[in-house]
C-alpha cells in the first residue's frame, strides 16, 4: 500500500496532466489568468471515526487490523483511492478527500491544509428558504414601511398583501382593514393569493404613491 495520492490531474513528480480538461486557444498577446477554485468534501481520519469515515466512503474505506501493520505499523486502515483503483495506507491525521463524481483520495495533514481552507456550508436552495418563510417584505419607495406578503395562517399556499397599517388588499374592494368584514378567517379569501398572483401585486402596489 501507498501513504498518499495526489489529485486528479495532479502529479507529486513530473507534470501534471487534464485529460479532460480543455486546452486554452493560443493568444499573440498576454490575457489574464486565476487558478479554478474546487470544492471538495473531506473527512480527517482519527482512528477512532471508522463509523463516520464508513458513511463517507462506504466500501472504500476498511481499518487495518493490528497483525496485519507489520509493513507500517502507524497505518490504522486503507481507502481504496480511485487513481489506481488500489488500496492506499491511511494514518491517523490522513484525509480522505471526495471530488464531484466520486473520486476519492487520501493526502496527508500538511499536503491538505496546504491545498485546501475552510469553505462555508451550500446555502439552502431558494425553495427551502421560501418553505420556512412567513413574511415576505416589498420595499415601498420613499418610505421606510415596506408592503409585507404574509403566509396565510392554515393555507399555507396562500399569501395576504398587507401594509403596516393593519390592512389587507382585498380583490374586490382594495386596502381594508380587519374590522371592515374580514375579522374572521373564513372570511379573508378574497383576500388570499397564490405567491405568482401575490407577488407581482404587491410590487405594484408598493410603486403607488402613499
């Protein structure tokens, strides 16, 4: 077994090469350039996170047992890397590194924090954020009183337009207020929008002078 593995297209002797990466169109004057920014999902090997490394890289991943560490006794466990497709030495303080695509690999303590920092967690998707929502804000020019879409309590498909001064925008008969006839809940459809219908109303409504 080997201690690392570089990345792919990455080469700790000799150059590196991107089979598939295409080639740059030849230039007769200088341009500017960066580096690709990659992000990678890695796991630092303990020895005593077989469980969490096992979810990680499910078959890829095994502990070595102690009689079989007679060629490296700090070798702990093995992943099976996907440059080769073999069985590389895992020690503790190792990391396993997934790329999009499912390559796995294995760089040392120094290697890893040397190509990699830190990355925020992926922020959660428009619709998952919307799901928790409850209130909506349009900003209204020339005041600092946005127009608000409210989730509509037990219809939670249905949005109200409202504005701070306690009223609802009614299909009918426009901006009321809950003691005009829509105080009671079964009452208020008339005032109740999908978020399609409800959005671009408000923002009309928002662009009305006050």
């Amino acid at each position: 077994m080997s201690s690392s593995t570089a990345a792919p297209g990455e080469s700790r002797g000799g150059r590196a090469t991107h089979p598939t990466t295409p080639r740059l169109e030849m230039s007769m004057s200088a341009a500017r350039y960066r580096t690709r920014t990659t992000t990678v999902e890695a796991l630092q090997w303990t020895g005593a996170n077989a469980a969490a490394m096992t979810t990680f890289a499910a078959e890829r991943f095994a502990e070595t047992a102690p009689e079989d560490r007679t060629a490296d006794p700090e070798s702990t466990a093995a992943l099976l890397e996907s440059d080769h497709d073999s069985w590389f030495d895992l020690r503790v303080g190792d990391w396993v590194v997934r790329r999009e695509g499912g390559w796995f690999g294995v760089l040392d303590d120094t290697e890893f924090t040397y190509r990699y920092e830190a990355a925020a967690p992926p922020a959660p998707a428009h619709a998952e954020l919307l799901a928790l929502a409850t209130v909506l804000e349009i900003p209204r020019p020339g005041t600092a009183l946005p127009l608000q879409l409210r989730r509509s309590y037990g219809y939670p498909d249905r949005w109200a337009i409202c504005d701070r001064e306690g009223r609802r925008w009614d299909r009918e008969h426009g901006w009321m207020v809950e003691t005009d006839g829509i105080r009671y809940e079964e009452l208020r459809d008339s005032t109740r929008y999908t978020l399609a219908e409800a959005l671009p109303l408000a923002r009309r409504l928002a662009e009305e002078p006050t």
